[in-house]
C-alpha cells in the first residue's frame, strides 16, 4: 500500500465526428456539453485537476470563455487516449501521478464513478484501472457492449465483444459490461504510448488489449452506476432530462 497519488482528468474534445460533428459544443442547458463533463468531474474528491484538451480552436476559445482549463493538442491522433498523453506531457504531471481519460459525450456522469475507477491507486502496484458495470443476457449479445472477466483480485484477463465468459451450461447470465473509463499512472500511459497496435486490440478494435498483450495489468472495478453517452444529436434529449431531473 501506498499514499494515495494526485489524480488529473483528461477530458479529449474533439470537433471532427462522423456521427455528430463539433459534438463538444452542443448546448445543454446553456451550455456546451464539454462544460458539464468538466462541471461533474471536478466534483470528484480526488481529482486534483481537469483539464480539457481539444484539436479545434473552436472550442479551445469556448473553454475559455467558460472558464473550463483546456490545452491545444495536434489533429492527428489516433485515439483518444493519444490525445489524453499529449495533454498530460504539455501539463508536465509527475510520473507517479494518475491520469483519468474522461469522456467528452458524457454530460451526465457522475462524479462517484470517478471515485471507484480511483479506488485502486491506494495499492502502488495498480498502473492502469477501469469500471464495469452488471448487465443481463439480452443487453451482453450486442458486440457494440464490450464485456470484461477478471481475475479474483480484480485484474482483468480479457475484454471482448463476444459473450464472455461463454455460458457451457447456460445456467447463469450474467455479464459485467465495460465501461470506457480509464485512470493511468503516468509512466503507464506513457509505455501506452509507446506500443503499436496489437493483433488482439485489431481484432476485436479494443485499444485496452493493447496493454494486455504486453504485460500490462488493468484493474477492474465493479460500479452501480452506469453511463448515458452523446453518440448522436437525437442522445442530446436524454442527457437534457437527466440534468433537468437533477
């Protein structure tokens, strides 16, 4: 065990997005999505900071205007979790320090799920960590619902789109649904950095296989609460009845 690390989220914006372009922007409430992301994360007692970092000055020039830390990062990342590393370097957090990569299309989210992905930084040996969630049979059929199985002590032995465990008996269905949040220790989402895709993470397009392959442990914790992503400008109504609800 170890004294609990400072913790930095991420937030990546980009304007570019084949089913909804300049996403970051839409309006919620009077504001753009990117600030009720950043609103919500900040809320979180461990985070020391959050950040949002774009490719668009579009909405590097919105954050400012709301007050919302942001950074300007290149065009031509592959990933999100690219953008993320680019990000932390320009803000120069220690190597022993923890990343949080937070999604951008998720005005709703809620800040104890930040505090359960965090959970197993108190452990020094954890480098990378990420959240599940319980889901039945009918909803884990879906290879757009990527599933996850772990170890006792929380390690996670595979993330697929296939329906794993596979059910020889069928006689439990139960599935834990995986949920796109990561925390890295800095020196972790370097060596990210540094590896090519993996013929796992092109197989089944899951970028997390790429650390799995070479060695690296993800630590999985199980959360009751779930996401409500902006995939697509019809999402927007959803996001705008939570918030109002709240």
């Amino acid at each position: 065990m170890s004294k609990f690390p400072e913790c930095h989220g991420i937030i990546p914006a980009r304007y570019e997005s084949s089913r909804f372009p300049g996403k970051p922007l839409a309006e919620i409430m009077g504001k753009p999505m990117f600030w009720h992301v950043y609103d919500r994360a900040k809320k979180c007692p461990q985070m020391s900071s959050v950040t949002l970092a774009t490719d668009d000055q579009r909405i590097f020039d919105a954050a400012q205007a709301h007050g919302v830390p942001v950074v300007m990062t290149a065009s031509d990342h592959q990933s999100g979790t690219d953008r993320v590393l680019e990000a932390a370097r320009k803000l120069d957090i220690d190597s022993d320090a923890v990343v949080v990569n937070i999604q951008g299309d998720e005005p709703c989210l809620e800040p104890d799920m930040l505090t359960d992905l965090l959970t197993p930084f108190e452990n020094c040996r954890v480098h990378v960590a990420t959240l599940a969630t319980a889901i039945g049979y009918e909803d884990a059929q879906s290879p757009d619902r990527v599933k996850v199985v772990r170890a006792k002590n929380g390690r996670a032995l595979y993330f697929s789109r296939s329906l794993v465990p596979f059910d020889r008996d069928e006689k439990v269905h139960g599935f834990l649904l995986h949920i796109g949040l990561y925390a890295f220790r800095m020196e972790a989402l370097m060596r990210f950095g540094e590896l090519d895709p993996s013929p796992l993470e092109q197989r089944e397009k899951l970028e997390q296989l790429r650390l799995l392959e070479d060695g690296i442990d993800i630590y999985v914790t199980e959360t009751r609460h779930t996401c409500h992503g902006v995939d697509r400008p019809e999402d927007l109504e959803k996001a705008k009845t939570i918030l109002e609800r709240e």
